[in-house]
C-alpha cells in the first residue's frame, strides 16, 4: 500500500506492460494486413488496408492509453479509501482489511509482524494519494505510442516496393521476427531457463495466426 505508490509509477517500465503493448498493436496491424490479398490487390487497395491498419491502431492506442488512466485512478481511490479505512479500525480490523487485499501468494506468507508494519505505514507520512500526476499523463502518451509504433514494422515494405507480393513477405517475416523478440524477452525478464523457447513459442503464434488469416482469404 505505501509502496503502491512506486509499483503505480513504474508499472510502465515494467518489461511484460512493455511487450505487451507492442503485441496488441503487432497483432492488430498484422491481421488487417494479412486481409489484403496479393493476387489482386492494387495501390489504391494497398493504400486502403495501410490506412486501415494505423486508424485501428490509433483507436486501440488511445483507447488502452485511457484505460490505463482510468485503472490507475480507479486503483489509488481505492487504496486512499482502505488506508481511510485501516486508519479508523483497531489493531485487528485493520490487518484483516489489509490481509483481504493482498494477493493470494502474498498473503499466504504474510504473518502479524508484517500486517502491522504495514498498518503503521498507513498512518504515517506514506499513505497513499488520491488522483493522477504528472508521470501518469506521460506513461499514457507512452502506452499509445507503442501501440501506434508497432504498427509501421508491418507496414513499412508495403511502403518500400510496389510488389505487393514481396512485401507482404518481408511484413510477415518481420512479424514473425518480432514476435519470436517480445517471447525471448518475456521468457527472459521471467526468469525462464530457456527464453529462447518462448521466442519460439510466440513465432509459433505468429505462423498460426498468419496461416489463419491467409486460409480466410488473406
């Protein structure tokens, strides 16, 4: 709860948030990529699709950039309002409040010692604070721009040549290439024996996805 206050300001540099951002906007760009079928396809229908592809990322950038505002100023409302809560409760009431909200490994190695350390921590100088600052603002800017980014990696061949064949294997070798990125990196940052084999597992995804699209016209 005191410490809530870090883990909200740093929950986007957290290397999962990260990845993860760059996979919804990589998967969305790809899928509608992926619709447009190079047998017939013109410029004018390369241009539609492209288009397509960033005004979907654009909503869904600003759409996730809002509800990351929303989740965080819904989270410190609610742990101002437990540390309003805790602050009025005896000794007991208030570590069986503070036991309800924490997570389920958490608690289970959670004793009377560490309860009231964090009981007390709520009635000092570190109860937490209501509202969104400065550094939320720009996590959100942040949080659109990776999802609007992950876009232009797919769609930059098409931009590059006008063999909508060629480029629409270029796109999805760099899809793959990223896919396979963001699972070694995730499987890395979580302490993953082999990353490698996550990588591996995304690219696996990926393929499926691809085959997938392209067996429904793409």
């Amino acid at each position: 709860m005191g410490t809530d206050l870090i883990a909200e300001r740093a929950r986007f540099v957290d290397p999962v948030d990260r990845v993860s951002e760059i996979l919804f906007g990589l998967i969305m760009a790809v899928t509608i990529v992926g619709s447009l079928s190079i047998a017939t396809a013109g410029r004018s229908e390369v241009r539609t699709v492209l288009a397509a592809a960033l005004g979907c990322n654009l909503a869904w950038g600003l759409v996730d950039a809002v509800m990351y505002l929303v989740r965080t100023l819904a989270e410190r409302t609610r742990n101002l309002g437990l540390a309003k809560q805790v602050a009025a409760a005896n000794e007991s009431d208030a570590h069986r409040l503070i036991m309800a909200t924490l997570p389920e490994h958490v608690a289970a190695i959670t004793g009377p010692s560490e309860l009231e350390g964090m009981r007390r921590r709520l009635l000092g100088p570190a109860v937490p604070q209501g509202g969104l600052r400065r550094d939320d603002y720009f996590a959100a800017i942040g949080i659109f721009l990776l999802v609007v980014a992950a876009t232009f990696p797919v769609v930059l061949p098409f931009l590059l040549t006008t063999d909508t064949r060629l480029a629409m294997h270029a796109s999805r070798i760099i899809t793959l290439a990223m896919l396979f990125a963001a699972g070694f990196t995730l499987g890395r940052y979580a302490g993953h024996a082999h990353p490698v084999r996550i990588g591996l597992v995304m690219l696996a995804f990926g393929a499926v996805l691809i085959l997938t699209v392209m067996a429904l016209g793409g």
